[in-house]
C-alpha cells in the first residue's frame, strides 16, 4: 500500500484558556500587578520613550501633530500615547501598536 504523503506540512495552533477568580480587591489588584508587569515585559515600547506615527489609522489629521509622541502605556496590540492635538493642547490618544516606530533623533 502508497503511503499518503502531504506536498506541505499544515501548522496548527491551539489557544489554552485559563480562568481566575478573584474574590477581593487585593487578588484584583494582585492580578493587575503581574498582568501589566508580563506586558511591560513584551512591549516593544518604555513608557516616556519618544515615538513616531508611521500609521494614522483612524486618527483624525489634528491630533498627533508632526507625527510624534511619548509612550505612557505600551503593550502589543496597543499603546496609550501622550500628543499634542493642533487645537486643543496636549492629550493622550489610544493607538494600535504597529503605527509606532522608534524614534529616530534627526
């Protein structure tokens, strides 16, 4: 008998869920302590790193004027930065993580 061969591997990925209960405010806070350390850990960017938008996906023109910022909170997926918005000052915007780079001092 032909043994069945397969022209190219197939890769299978599987996402195990764990489940906490968290009875008291200090497990909450316990939690959040070792989750935001874990992220920190993995985040491309330090909180007070300089940063540049090489993305402006939905953000509006006014907001992140000369495409530049400092990190407050970064993570993977997203990242909360500190901006100067053309008419209203400083503010922090939310932005997905992959339209920052580096900053790269000119």
């Amino acid at each position: 008998m032909k043994e069945n061969v397969m022209a190219a591997p197939i890769t299978l990925s599987k996402t195990v869920v764990t489940e906490h209960q968290l009875t008291t405010p200090d497990e909450i806070v316990a939690y959040l302590v070792d989750d935001y350390a874990e992220r920190a850990a993995k985040a491309p960017f330090a909180p007070g790193e300089r940063v540049k938008l090489v993305g402006r996906a939905g953000l509006p023109g006014d907001m992140a004027a000369g495409d530049v910022a400092v990190v407050i909170w970064a993570d993977t997926t997203f990242c909360s930065i500190m901006a100067v918005h053309r008419t209203a000052g400083v503010m922090v915007i939310s932005i997905m993580t992959d339209n920052l780079a580096k900053w790269d001092a000119a």
